[in-house]
C-alpha cells in the first residue's frame, strides 16, 4: 500500500484519563487493560480503524503522560540518540512515569499524521497543571492537535455543552498547535459526534493524505449509515406488531352499555391488559438486544420475575419486569405510563379506568381516550393511538441508549436516560403526530396487512431518528 494512502493518529492525554477506554468504544470491541490507575498502558499499541484495499486508518493507543515538567525538560536536552536510549531503558526500572511518557512523545514524534489529545472535562480549564507543560510538548513536536473533551457526564442542552466547550477552547487557544476542540465521551458518545470528528481529522491532515482519508471517512459513514437503518428498520418491525397486536374481548350487554354490572368486563379488559402488556415487553426487550447486536455491544437486556403488591396496583399478579422499568429519568409522564404498563400488565397508564362511552368509530364500549386500551374494528381490543405514540417515543428512546453507549463501558446495560433526550423525542414524535397517527388507524382502523404497515413505518421511523440526532448534535 502506498504511504500517502496510511493515515495515523495517536491518542495521547495525562495517565488515567481514559484512552484506552475511548479506543474501545471507537474500535467497537475490547483491546488493551481498562483500570482505575496510572499508568496501565506501558507500550504503544496499534490498531486498524478502518482498511480498505488501497486505504488504512490506524490508531495509536500510546501511555500516558506522567511527570509532564520534568519531561519537558529532559526533552530539551535530547540531543544524542545513544543517550535518548539508554536513559529510557534507565528509566524503565527506576522512574516508570517519565518511561512511559517518553513512549507516548517518541509515538507522536515518529507516527503520528494527528495527535488526538484526550482531557478530563470534569475539571474546569486551567485546573489541571500538567496541561500547560503537556501542550508544550506537543507544540515542541509540531504536529496538529485536536483535543477531545471525556467525561463530560450526562448529556445536557446543547447550548450548556456549547459554552463548556468555548470555555476549553479560550483556554487552549494560546497553543498553535491546537487546531480543534471537540466532544467525544468514552462512555457516552454516538456515531454522529465520531463524523465530527473524522471532519475534525480531515481538516488539519496534509494534502497528499486528503484523498486517501475521504475514502476512508466515507466507508465509516456508509458503515455508520447502515447501522442506522438497520436498527430503525427493527423498530419499525417491532411496532408493527405492537399494531396489530389484540385481544378479544366479549361485546358488552345491555346493562353493561347503560354503566351496570361492569365487573365482568372489566376482569376481561385487565387480563387483556396484562397479556398484551407483557408481548409488549418481549418485543421491546427482543429489539433491545437486536440493536445492542447491530452496534457490537456485548451483554443484552436481562429482565427478571417481580411480584407486583396489591396496594400500588390493586390487582396481585406476577409479571415481568424488563429493561423498561429500570429505565429512570424520564420526564414525559405519559413515556413513564407506557414502562407501567409493561411492569403492571397496563393497570398504571392513564389510571387504567374503564369508562363507559356509548357509539363512536370504534365500537359500542371503549376506555377513555386517556387511558391506554380500545376496541378495533373486529371485537379485539388494541393498545389505543395515544399508548402506541407513546410505545414509539420508547422504541426511540431505546436507540438512543444503545447507539450512545461506548464499548469501554463494558457490557450493555440499562441507564438513567437523559431529560434531553426524552425532550428531543417527545419534540419529534409531537411535529409528526399526524403521521404516527395514520399508521396506527391502518392497523387498528382498516385493518392492513403487516407488510404495508411496515411500509408507512420504517420512512417514519427513519425520519424521526434522523430528526432526533439533529437536535441533540445541531452543530
């Protein structure tokens, strides 16, 4: 392969501030040894990014910078490679911190095309001494920077994170070197913010490496891209089922019509709750999994037995609990209803009342608007337009958790989920309501085959996920 058409870059920062971390989560699989303490990578690992068959991107896992003053001054006085020698093999065995960091300087020096240098952004700009003698350092190897901002925490508002970053980049904006600060979080991240970064990449590599990095920039992005539709095209199969998806229930009797001697049917309305409700939570725990597969994470979305008590839902019953009821965080009271509901067999979302209504579209009897059960055009009843929104809001919710979950965190789990992004979603859901609406009469009005359904579904789906990363990552 040509040497104009390999592109390298290091990643370098402090010890412990998590390279190795972010080079699993952008590698998507586990290299190297992950602990809370210094010093852990003691050699400089290479690895492939992406290759293509006249292209390659590698990445440098190098150690971390340890006593960053003194090695600047040893640095200085580099001169005779016999001595650069032996004062690290020195080094090794008496004085591991400045070792390593010598590996990392000696990497960036020989290797590297871009530097990507990692910070803790827990710590507020100029709190951390070592970043001034360490952007010395790669100032004094004049290659270009770019600073990724970890640990950021939460996701929050964009323009909260917009001035943390403004603040980071008035404070390196006194180092040439320097030529981009962005965000990019070990733990939480999403392919979008990866794009940044490769335009980031892209921007500061030499000319005669451009051509070669376009390629491989647009080979991540197709790859990204598929990932994309693959786990909207899952979603919308699985809200297909949640459709179609009935019960039936006997008609109601005369007296029953006129709001006597309901009793019956409300014991016929609550099983019909609480079998559908748990389909509902196999399906959405069976599409978890497929989108922790699509993005090559490990683990999956256990769920457990929980009895429910008879004072919180006034019914006993065993039922399942899955990933869904461990999700907090949540804000939009009726996304909350829906987790209810997959917990309590539907007692919970809009107060599971049955409420009488004589006439309507959709049959003689049907539960308030509110609540979360109504009667189909046969005698089945399905989960009502309001409730299926809602179960759409989850589903994208659910992707948002999994896409932005970093491969260095370990294996998949459950979070609290972000009130942004339970507010972008619910924003999107709300802007198409019409549509989602329309595809939920197709089912439970008309009465349409899955595969046309399906055909509304996954463009809408599709849309609103695209719709979503657009106003978390505007920029």
């Amino acid at each position: 392969m040509n040497p104009s058409d390999v592109i390298t870059l290091s990643l370098v920062s402090h010890t412990n501030a998590g390279k190795t971390t972010l080079t699993r989560t952008l590698l998507r699989r586990d290299v190297g040894e992950v602990k809370d303490a210094p010093h852990v990578t003691l050699f400089n690992e290479e690895y492939t990014l992406v290759r293509l068959e006249d292209a390659e991107l590698r990445l440098w896992d190098t150690p971390g910078f340890g006593d960053s003053a003194r090695l600047l001054k040893r640095l200085k006085r580099e001169r005779n490679a016999l001595f650069w020698f032996v004062s690290q093999t020195w080094d090794r065995i008496t004085d591991r911190p400045i070792w390593c960091s010598q590996q990392a300087v000696k990497n960036v020096r020989d290797s590297a095309e871009v530097v990507l240098y990692l910070v803790n952004a827990s710590e507020p700009p100029g709190a951390a001494g070592y970043l001034a003698p360490e952007m010395e350092i790669l100032s004094w190897l004049k290659k270009p920077v770019i600073v990724l901002l970890n640990q950021l925490g939460d996701p929050r508002p964009v323009e909260i994170e917009m001035k943390e970053i403004e603040a980071w980049r008035t404070e390196l904006s006194q180092w040439q070197c320097v030529r981009q600060v962005i965000s990019l979080d070990a733990f939480i991240q999403c392919w979008v913010q990866e794009s940044r970064l490769l335009s980031a990449i892209a921007d500061v590599l030499p000319l005669e490496k451009r051509s070669a990095f376009e390629r491989l920039k647009e080979a991540w992005n197709a790859e990204h891209q598929a990932k994309f539709a693959a786990s909207m095209q899952r979603l919308a199969e699985m809200l297909v089922a949640s459709a179609l998806d009935g019960m039936e229930v006997r008609s109601e009797t005369v007296l029953e019509k006129i709001g006597l001697s309901r009793s019956g049917l409300k014991r016929e309305f609550s099983d019909a709750r609480e079998k559908m409700s748990a389909r509902l939570a196999t399906r959405m725990e069976s599409a978890t999994n497929d989108l922790i597969q699509i993005h090559g994470l490990a683990g999956n979305a256990e769920r457990q037995m929980v009895h429910t008590q008879r004072e919180h839902f006034k019914v006993p019953q065993r039922v399942h609990e899955s990933i869904w009821t461990a999700i907090g965080g949540i804000t939009t009271g009726a996304i909350t209803g829906v987790i209810a509901d997959v917990k309590t067999g539907g007692l919970s979302f809009g107060a599971g009342t049955l409420v009488g209504a004589i006439g309507g579209g959709l049959g003689a009897y049907a539960i308030a608007s509110a609540t979360n059960l109504v009667r189909g055009k046969d005698s089945s009843v399905h989960w009502s337009r309001e409730h299926f929104m809602e179960q759409a809001k989850l589903a994208l919710v659910c992707y948002l958790m999994v896409a932005h979950f970093g491969r260095g965190r370990g294996k998949w789990e459950s979070d609290v989920v972000p009130v942004v992004w339970s507010d972008a979603t619910e924003a999107v859901v709300q802007e198409q309501k019409a549509r989602w609406a329309h595809v939920w009469s197709l089912a439970v009005e008309k009465g349409a085959a899955p595969e046309d359904i399906l055909r509304e579904l996954t463009p809408l789906c599709q849309e609103a996920g695209h719709r979503i990363l657009r106003r978390l990552y505007p920029h």
